[in-house]
C-alpha cells in the first residue's frame, strides 16, 4: 500500500477507496474514482514496476481473504476479516512503520500531523 500511495501519489482516502475493478495491470494504472479526489475529477495514474511486482503479490495474498470483487486492501484482524480497510486503520499501520524507521513526524495526516 505504501509503494503504490507513493508512486501514485495517494491520499489515504484514495488508497483505501481503491477497488480491484480500479487496476490496469497490463498498464500499471489505477483508475481514482471522483468521489474518492478533493476535486470530484476522475483521473488514470501510473506505478511503477517494482510496485506492479508487490501489487501482484498481495493480489495473490488477497486471494486468500476473499475472492470476491469490491475493496481492493482487505483487513486481515479477526474482528474484521476480509472487510475493507479503514482510514484509520492505515493511518495507524503508517504511524507503527514511521515509529519503527524513528521518523515520527512521518504520517497519513497532511502537514504532518500525527495520527
């Protein structure tokens, strides 16, 4: 999820909107819906090919939470299984990895604010 945020240049909103009818993998696009943009426009952005390598390996991983087409990352807790990852659960991912890497003001949040 970090990879493609970064290549596509994502917001966490848009991330987490992601469906798996949004991908191109014979392109590396994805396709951001409008009501998912600041702007409510549709746009097509690209990723890179070490992303579209991570992208298929979680496919296949996805594969094994649920076959079923819709949300594109899929939670893996117990309470929550195979449902759609939240907002608040990815920022909560991306506030552990920037603890772990000691950058602490790294964040989800615009301008840097914590989570």
């Amino acid at each position: 999820m970090l990879a493609l945020a970064y290549d596509a240049a994502l917001r966490r909103e848009e991330l987490c909107a992601l469906r798996t009818d949004d991908l191109d993998p014979a392109h590396r696009t994805l396709r951001i819906r409008a009501e998912t943009t600041k702007n409510r426009l549709e746009r097509v952005v690209p990723y890179s090919a070490p992303t579209g390598v991570l992208l298929s390996d979680y496919l296949a991983h996805r594969a094994s939470l649920s076959r079923a087409r819709g949300s594109l990352f899929l939670s893996e807790s117990r309470r929550n299984h195979a449902q759609p990852l939240s907002l608040g659960t990815w920022s909560k991912v991306v506030r552990r990895i920037a603890l772990t890497a000691d950058v602490p003001r790294f964040s989800t949040q615009p301008h840097g604010t914590c989570v």
